[in-house]
C-alpha cells in the first residue's frame, strides 16, 4: 500500500479534541486533591478527580502520537534541513516567547499566594536573576510539550526522513506485517518495556534534564504515531480492530480503578515482584488501547471535513500557548469565591475558553508578528488576477490557499 499523500481530516478532529482535553484537565486541577498544581481550591471535587485521572492516562501520548503523524506530513515536501528549520521556527520562536511573555503571568499568581508583594512589574525581573522553577521563577510550564517536541524532531530527523524513501521503506517493510490480524499490537510492547524499566528509577519531571524515564516513553509515541502514518496499513488495521482496541481498554482502567477504590490489597511493592510489574504495565498499556481506540473510531467516522476545521487547526495551537495562563488567571480570582467547587469549575472552564477564543481571534490571528510569535503560518495573501470577460478586464481578488496548520 502507498503512503497517504494528504492530510486526513480525522487526525485533525483527533489533535482538536486531545487539546480540548488538556484544556479540561487544566480547568480542573485546582479542584482535584490528588495533583500537585499552581494554585488549589480548599475544597475538592473527587468525581471531577475521576475524569481527569482518565483523561490523564492518554491525553499527553494521544498529543505525541498525533504530532508523529504532523511530522509525516511536514517531512514528505521537504528536506531535512528545510523541516529543521520549520520547525525552529513554528515550536522554538514560540517557546522562547511562551518563557518570556506567557508563562510568566502564572508563576506571578503562584507567588502571590505564597506571599510575595507587588505588582507585575515588580515581580517580572526576577525571572531573569532567580533561576529555574520551582526555585526560581523562570519557566515553561505546560510548554515543556513544545520544548520536547523541538528536541525529538530535530534528533529523528534524518531517521524518519529516511525511512520515508523507498530503500527505507523496503527496509521496514515488516511493519506492514503487523497489519496483519491482531499483530498491531505488538507495537505497545517496546514502550511498555521501557515503562517498566525507567519509570520508578526516573519519575516525571518536566525539566528535561532529569526526565529519562518520560524521554522515552514520549518518544515511542513519536514514532509509533510516524509508522503508523507511514505505513498506512497499520491505520487500516487499528480501524477494523477498533472494537477489540475498546474493549481492552475499558478493561484496563476498570481495573486501575478496581485497584485504586478498593484497596483489595497491600500497596504494591513497586518493582520487588512480578505483581507489582503488572500493575504498573497496567498504566502504559491502557494509554496506547485509549489512543488505538480514538485512532479506530476517528478513521471510521471521522475523516470528513467540515467548512468550520480550517479556521479550528488554526486556533488550536495558539489555543494551546495560551490556554493555562489565562486558566491561572481565573482560578486566582476564582477560589477565593464561597461558591461550591462544580460552579467553580464551570465557571473556570467556560470563561477561561471564551477568553482565550476572544485573545485569538481579536490579537493574534489578524497581525503577521502575533501569527510568527504563536507559530501559526502566515497570514493568507490575496492575490489579484485579470479575467477577461468581452471586451472589459474584470479584476478579482482570490486567496492563495492554506492548508492546516501542523500542530507542535
């Protein structure tokens, strides 16, 4: 089978709603005990807890495995050294910006209510002569996904570049053997592996230089999500295996959940027995069913454009930059309210999205340096052209044509 020549509309779909469930997990987490976060509410919502520790177990690789497939296609018109550059340009520049003008806000909420004084201006310098957070008060935050991201593309490069030529794709040519029945699920096993093998020795930090055991376990993601875009055959299979990908992954957090309700037990001796390694797999294998059943379900109902999906893969990047700022920003005034902890939550999510929404389309969209800033491609260019009707010229404008825009 070919590769696919052109974007798909359902890894689109797909990339919106794994955004939007980030965007949901961060409205959340100042209401929920069981995360460490910026800001907390005194009261807590456990119900709310159970959505987000769902949404918690594949909403990060479901992102992964997405931008492996947004590599794909950004490398098939062009070279490496072209792709590099690209993506300097679309996760770098916004990066060092997020660090310098979005990030920032955040930590200064974070301060304020751990007893710092002043304003922002006061507070501003500081992330330049205090050192890194937690620390210190220079940080990227939930941009640790775009730095990561810069970083894995730029090393796989070549590699996936390679493999997308006909010598490589002779090479690799048994992955389109675990098209085959069941088989794609043998892809799991090389990350759960790692899983197993890094995680209790390298816990999740998100400060890139301590983060081996996350490193890794990100990157199979990576390139899973570039094979399986690469060789077509292995969508195919997730698509007719979509039923099976649904049961076992609601069997697998049924289970988490079994286990974290009810105490059956003692608490697992992490990586003295072999049960303890069950468990654990337990946490990676329901990540990858999670995302094999979105992956099914979204190739079977949804790969059809809509009118509306050019102006969304628009937004959603920028949409992600600013979307845990402006959520900082709500919950500092928000948790200081008598309200119950839902009303807070709703009134967090709902007010934070409009926001957000308004900042796009009112400041970023419509200015060339705010589209650079955010990543975005440049504003579309009208371009004027004669069309002889009779005897008279009749001047018309039309619009150079843009396609998506390739999420970080």
């Amino acid at each position: 089978m070919q590769p696919v020549s052109t974007r798909q509309a359902y890894l689109d779909w797909l990339r919106i709603l794994s955004i939007l469930a980030v965007f949901f997990l961060h409205s959340g987490m100042a209401y929920v005990e069981d995360w460490g976060w910026h800001l907390k509410n005194k009261e807590t919502s456990n119900l709310l807890m159970e959505v987000n520790f769902w949404i918690g177990r594949f909403r990060m690789p479901l992102l992964f495995f997405i931008s492996g497939t947004v590599t794909y296609f950004m490398l098939k018109s062009r070279t490496t050294g072209s792709f590099i550059g690209l993506r300097f340009r679309r996760l770098f520049i916004p990066l060092l910006f997020g660090m310098l003008v979005i990030v920032p806000p955040q930590v200064y909420m974070e301060r304020l209510t751990q007893g710092f004084k002043g304003n922002f201006a006061d507070f501003y310098p500081s992330i330049f002569t205090t050192g890194a957070y937690p620390k210190g008060n220079l940080s990227w935050h939930h941009l640790w996904f775009i730095l990561y991201l810069f970083l894995y593309d730029i090393i796989f490069a070549p590699a996936f570049k390679w493999s997308m030529s006909e010598r490589g794709k002779q090479r690799l040519a048994f992955f389109n053997k675990l098209a085959i029945g069941k088989r794609v699920y043998l892809l799991m096993v090389p990350s759960v592996i790692a899983y197993l093998s890094m995680s209790l020795y390298f816990p999740e930090t998100h400060d890139l230089i301590h983060d081996w055991g996350r490193h890794v376990y990100w990157i199979f993601f990576l390139i899973t999500g570039f094979t399986c875009i690469n060789f077509p055959a292995l969508m195919d299979s997730l698509e007719r295996n979509r039923r099976t990908s649904f049961l076992f992954a609601f069997t697998s957090i049924f289970i988490i959940n079994y286990f974290r309700w009810n105490n059956p037990g003692p608490e697992p001796d992490w990586g003295r027995d072999w049960l303890s390694y069950a468990h654990l797999s337990l946490f990676p294998l329901t990540a990858w069913l999670w995302i094999f059943t979105a992956i099914g379900y979204a190739k079977r109902y949804l790969n059809k454009k809509h009118r509306i999906q050019n102006y969304i893969n628009e937004a959603v990047y920028p949409f992600y930059i600013l979307h845990q700022t402006i959520i900082v920003i709500v919950v500092f005034y928000v948790i200081r309210t008598n309200e119950p902890v839902l009303n807070k939550f709703l009134f967090t999510f709902i007010t934070s999205f409009v926001l957000v929404m308004c900042i796009y389309h009112l400041f970023i969209r419509p200015y060339a340096l705010t589209r650079f800033l955010f990543g975005m491609k440049p504003k579309k260019k009208e371009v004027k052209r004669v069309v002889e009707t009779g005897d008279a010229p009749l001047e018309k404008s039309a619009e150079t044509i843009q396609p998506a825009i390739q999420l970080s």
